[in-house]
C-alpha cells in the first residue's frame, strides 16, 4: 500500500445532514486520491452520521478509516486521529465543513515537494444567510509569509493561527505529547498552540484549502452555542494556558514569530472568554463569573495575564464601570452576530427599522399636522408601529417564532391595560389616544422582557440614530443651500394647525423632505433649520436624542463615528433652539469625562472640531438666552409652569383631559392670547391633562433609573438620565413613542448592573 502523505480527520457527531457534503469536497471526481488518509471520528453519534462514514470507508477501505467511540467532544476526537495518523502531514476538518477540491489537490502536490513542519494557507468562510443565501469570503491573513521553509523565530506573519489555516507534520504533534482537552468544546486553540510552539519550520500554501461554514443551525461558534458551552471556553483557555506554561517550563523563553503567534493565541482565548460573557441573554448574568477568572489569571498565571492585555476588547473591560461594561456587551453582541452570519431575518429588520421610523414621525413631524391628512398619519402611524412591534416580539432575529410570553409579562400587561381602562373612564376627553398610547406602551414592554428583547431594542435605536443621521444631512443641505443661501428654489407651501396662536399656517416645502416652519429674526440666516419637524426645537430634540443613542445607549461609540457626531452637532446648532444648546454642551463635556475617555480615542483633529463647535455653541446660546427674555418668549417658557401648575391644581387626581390645549389654554394669561397659545414643557402638561394618576407613571420612571445609578454611582447614568429629563421638561414629547422607550429603560435599570432589561428565559 502506498505511504500517506496527508491525513485529514474529520470530527464527526450527529452530523447526518453534511456529513456526505463534507466528504465529496475531499473527493469532487467521486474516488478519494490515494496520498489521502481520511479518518472519520464518530464521537457516539445517535443518529445515521456512523452509517454514512461506514458506507464510505467500505468503498474505500484503502483511503477512509471510521473509528467508533463513545463521547468525549471535540478534543477526544482529535487526540483519537493523531494516535491514529498514517500521514506525514496532518490537517483537522470538522464535519460540517468541507475543503476546497482545487486547493486540496493542488495542497498533496504541494507537500509531495515540501520538507516542512508547519504549512500555513489561507481559508474561505462561507455565510449562510436566514434566507438561505451564501455569502463567501476568502481569508488570506499571512501573505507575507516565505513560500519557502523558514524557522519560525523568523517567519514574515503579521496576525495570530487559525486551525483553518494549518497543515502539521504529524511526528510534530506526536513528538510534543499534547493532549487536548476531552468533553470539552473549542479545543482546536490548544491544536493551533501545541502546533505553533511545537514546530520548528513554516511556509505559505498561497491557495486556500478550507471552508470554514457559519451561520449554520446548531454550531458550537453560533451565538446560542457558545452560550450554552460557556464554562466550556473557560476550560479551553485553560487548556491553551497549560500547554503555553508546559513548553516554557521545558525550554525557556521563545522569541520571533514564536512568541508572536503564542501570545496572539492566549490573547485571542482571554478575549473569547470575554466575548463569552458579554453575548449571554444578559451579560451581567457572568460578569462575576468574568471576574474570578481574570482574578486567577492575575494570580496564577501572571504573565499570561500580562499578554492578554494586548486584546483591547480585555483592556477596556478590565477598567470598565458597570454601564460601560454594558455598553460594550452590546456592541459585542451585535458585532458577534453580524460576524457569525446571524444578522436577524429581512422581516425582523425591516420591522425594527419601521419601528424606529413610526418614532421618529410621531415625534411631532409636519406629517403629523397636515390640514386634512394629519389625523390619518397619525392614525396610521400608530397602526404601523403596532405591527411592527408585534412582528418583533412574534419572531426571533434569525427568523423563528417565539415561544409564548412569560407570565410575569402578562401580568404587567393585564395591570396596564386595567390602569389604562380606569383612565379612559374618568377623562371623557380622546379615548381613541389614550388607547393608542397604552397601547404601544405595552407591546413595548413585551418586547422588551422577550427573549432577545435587549438586542431588539438596541436595534430599534441604532435604526432610530441611522434614520435621523439621514435625516440630519438631508435638512442641513436644504438649509444651506435653501433657506440661507436661496440656491434651491422651494418647491410650494403646506397647511399646518402648528402655530403660536394655533391657526392654520403657510409654510414653504423643499419637495417635502424639508420645511421652514420658523425664523431667526435675522437678515444674514432668516430661517432655522427644523427639518421635517414642526420646529427647531423638535429637530434638536430628536438629533440630541440620537446623540445619547449613538454615545450612550447602544454601545455605538466602540468606533466613534466622527463624521456622525459633527453632523448631529452643526446641525444642532443650525435649529437655534437654545434648550438644545445647553444639551449640547453638557453632552460634549460627558464624552470628555473620565469615564469614556478610556474607550473613546478622538484624534486630535476631530478634539479640535469638538471642542470648536462646542465654543461656538456657547457663544450662539449666550445671545440667545439674552434675545428670547429681551423679546419675551422665555417669559412664555417660564409662564408654562405657572398655567400648568394652575390647571393641575383645577384637578390634581385625573387631569383635565387627555392631550387637551384648550384646557390649559383656559389658564393662560391674557396678554398670551393672540401671541402664543401653545406649551413647552412635558412634566406640566402631564400633570395637568392627566393629573397625579397619569404623572406617576412618568414620576416612577425616572426616580427609580436615577436612585438605581445613583445606588450604583454610575456617573455615567445619572448624567444620562438628567440630560433626557432637561429634553423631557423643556420639550414638548410628553406622549411620543421615543419618550416611552427611553422611560422603559430608565426605569427597568437598563443603565445599571442591578435590575434591567432582562430576558426572559
């Protein structure tokens, strides 16, 4: 019989469904070649994946060898293949995988010429998709290294091994006596580590040979599987540790590439133990977990513990507060399952991303006053957002049902949805609203306590923050070129009932995607940008609100996107609205403050425009400020405490009437008739349209996430929450969508460690 030259084990457990795929890609002409020694693993599987291998190794009992044992994971099925190597070379394949037949082929001719301990080539991922596509990406991480046998202290590579990439001599392997651990998931490290520090010589295979799938159901490195084999990546990481520290014990130190991909190896461990924690339903549910083990590393293995610091995901997280620990889990998380092919069905995306627009548009857009059609828009922006919540708490981001609501969630459902009877009961006035706004409250509540409700709401955000970035640049281009610069002629007039004296108004439209509804007073820049909004102050609240979103919220500012930040900024500036201003300011210092500077690097260019904007926002506010009491309409903003206090007072229990101006209109002095009949501040007209009885819903929210953070001294959080209760009481988003999210959260404890968002399981 002829010598072998490669053998490829194949780990195989209860993999009926790919196991034939894997095997023809080892042999696309229908006949294995001969130089190949194919040794399937059965790792006591209870399905047909034995029968399969049988019936190859029967046709081919010159090539294929299937060896039966009981359970013992991943590990024990590699130890079995060494032991049992007929090859000069050696190469993993898990069952589920395939290898490229070019690559492969062209890899045994290449060997055949070759005297080398360790082959590096690249690889190629192949994503599936929910809908069934495959997304295919070649991996070629070391192509700077020799094509010809180089020792390794003197190997060109520029990033750490993947068991992927590697092709070992098998005397190597046998020769180091390493043994990986048994019953145990993610071994192939303590393979990619014994081999790395085992083998003397290196060289580039330029052609890749495996296809490495993700994004299958069931695999060990999907999202749900490494949260069921948690502990196990722990064990792992030992394992790798152990070989690391058994080597230097033998031999001393190591030097080069060695020492390069051995630590590259350990860092990449620690981070995944790591990113284990962080991707849990909820990421707090470890972390003391996560402390233990980085306590022990520190103690007991401390130069491991030093190099890990080299994986700046472990760094930052090592000084981490609590807030910020969870805003990077949930940029971990999102990343993690983009990355692994799990970016959620089209239907649950696209359904976030109308949530997120039903937001934004109900966040006092023009749409929603147009003489004529405003009630239809919001009639119809309520049942849009009804659907689309529904959709994402019906179905999972991969595209799978539920499984039914908690109980627990039922029942806060039922006690909202008696509260909200009650109201309606004893307020005559805009039933049909008051069940609206109940209504999304609840299903918002339901899909927050869902099984992946965490990652659901912060997708709902980042879809929020991307609509009005767009939203953002599509306004400050009309107000340039528009209203400042009159390059671009508008495009005709609307009818609108948002007005000081509440009449129907004029107002000129840039083909609807931008309006002036108010002006400066000033013959340089006449108009102030409000977007599509009723006015300036809206279009800042809600570009303010993004700010927080993408800074604090949804763990967006992993990767600041400058460019992102100076156009909410300018455009900030852009609306004069003076309550944003303030905002505006207190945001820059946070983002300065100690307890982001650790995980936000800004270059110096972009300090410099931060704090230049920053400076002129001052200056613009300082003027402001002085003109709206010179010219009165600060005296408006300060009277609207005065009337709502008053018509409050008229009915201090239920209010005087849902969402009813011409109730607190009855309130205002005279001298405001005929100026400016509207009002400006949420917690007042609360209070006096719903009284104590709708009030304490609001009160509780935000007493409960403050003493929370305030318990927790999460510095972070409470600054948080006070800059969304300055927007809240000096902006008129008393009943918007956005405001009950944000509420949601605050009070669930979505920015502290203790209480929370959690998931139910």
């Amino acid at each position: 019989m002829k010598d072998k030259l490669l053998t490829i084990s194949i780990a195989a457990y209860n993999i009926e469904s790919s196991l034939e795929r894997t095997l023809l890609s080892l042999m696309p002409d229908g006949v294995p070649d001969d130089r190949l020694d194919l040794v399937i693993v059965d790792d006591g599987s209870s399905d047909g994946t034995a029968a399969i291998a049988e019936s190859y190794a029967e046709r081919f009992p010159d090539t294929v060898r299937l060896i039966r044992k009981t359970n013992g994971g991943y590990g024990s099925t590699v130890n079995t293949a060494i032991e049992a190597a007929k090859g000069k070379y050696f190469k993993l394949l898990d069952g589920d995988d395939a290898f490229d037949a070019e690559g492969l082929s062209g890899l045994t001719g290449f060997l055949e010429g070759v005297d080398t301990d360790l082959v590096i080539s690249p690889f190629v991922y192949e994503r599936r998709t929910v809908s069934g596509d495959r997304i295919i990406e070649k991996c070629d991480r070391h192509m700077d290294l020799q094509t010809v046998p180089v020792c390794m202290e003197q190997a060109q590579l520029s990033d750490g091994l993947m068991m992927f990439e590697l092709c070992v001599r098998t005397a190597v392997l046998k020769r180091s006596g390493v043994r990986l651990t048994e019953k145990c998931f993610y071994t192939d490290n303590e393979y990619v580590m014994a081999a790395e520090l085992y083998a003397s010589d290196a060289v580039r295979y330029p052609v890749p040979v495996y296809r490495y799938s993700l994004g299958e159901e069931g695999q060990s490195m999907s999202i749900e599987g490494r949260r069921a084999h948690y502990d196990d990546k722990i064990r792992a990481a030992y394992g790798v540790f152990d070989i690391y520290e058994s080597y230097i014990s033998k031999f001393g130190d190591i030097q080069g590439a060695r020492r390069f991909l051995a630590d590259k190896t350990i860092s990449t461990m620690v981070r995944e133990v790591y990113v284990s924690t962080m991707i849990m339903d909820d990421p707090r549910s470890k972390r003391a977990e996560l402390k233990t083990f980085d306590e022990d590393l520190r103690q007991n293995y401390p130069g491991i513990y030093a190099i890990s610091s080299q994986s700046r995901l472990v760094e930052k997280t090592r000084s981490a507060g609590q807030l910020t620990y969870l805003v990077i889990a949930a940029k971990v998380l999102h990343d993690e399952t983009r990355r692994t092919g799990a970016a959620g069905s089209a239907l649950v995306r696209f359904a976030e991303y109308v949530a997120a627009a039903c937001m934004i548009v109900q966040c006092r857009t023009i749409y929603m006053h147009l003489e004529n059609l405003g009630m239809y828009v919001n009639r119809g922006t309520w049942l849009v957002m009804m659907a689309a919540l529904a959709v994402c708490i019906l179905f999972r981001r991969d595209g799978k049902a539920f499984p039914k609501v908690d109980r627990k969630t039922l029942l806060i459902a039922a006690a909202l949805c008696i509260y909200a009877c009650v109201f309606t009961m004893v307020d005559p006035v805009n039933r049909l609203r008051v069940i609206r706004c109940f209504s999304a409250l609840i299903l918002m509540i339901i899909l927050a306590r869902s099984k992946e409700g965490r990652q659901k709401t912060i997708e709902i955000l980042r879809a929020f923050s991307n609509i009005m970035v767009v939203i953002a640049a599509v306004s400050l281009f009309c107000w340039i070129f528009g209203s400042t610069l009159h390059i671009l002629p508008g495009t005709g007039f609307v009818n609108l009932d948002w007005s000081p004296t509440g009449e129907f108004v004029r107002r000129p439209t840039f083909i609807h995607i931008y309006y002036e509804t108010q002006w400066t007073g000033w013959v340089t820049v006449p108009a102030r940008n409000s977007g599509i909004f009723v006015e300036a102050p809206m279009a800042g609240f809600c570009c303010s609100m993004t700010l927080l979103v993408d800074y604090v919220l949804t763990g967006s500012y992993g990767k600041p996107r400058m460019w992102r930040t100076i156009l909410l900024i300018v455009t900030i500036i852009t609306t004069f609205s003076a309550v944003n201003y303030v905002f505006l300011m207190v945001f820059c210092a946070v983002i300065f403050s100690e307890d982001l500077q650790h995980y936000i690097k800004l270059s110096g260019a972009a300090r410099a425009a931060v704090l230049t904007l920053s400076a002129a926002a001052v200056v613009i506010v300082s003027v402001m400020v002085y003109n709206k009491i010179k010219w009165g309409s600060g005296s408006v903003r300060f009277n609207d405490f005065v009337v709502g206090y008053n018509a409050w007072m008229q009915h201090p229990f239920f209010g005087g009437g849902f969402e009813s101006l011409e109730y607190l209109q009855r309130f205002m002095p005279a001298w405001r008739h005929g100026y400016d009949v509207g009002f400006s501040n949420s917690p007042m007209e609360i209070l006096a349209q719903g009284g104590i009885y709708l009030g304490s819903l609001y009160i509780y929210a935000f007493i409960s996430g403050l003493v929370r953070a305030l318990r927790r001294k999460e510095r972070t959080a409470v600054i948080t929450i006070v800059l969304f209760a300055y927007l809240f009481m000096f902006t008129v988003v008393p009943y918007q969508y956005i405001t009950f999210f944000m509420l949601l959260m605050i009070s669930s404890g979505y920015f502290c460690l203790e209480g929370g968002l959690k998931d139910a399981e």
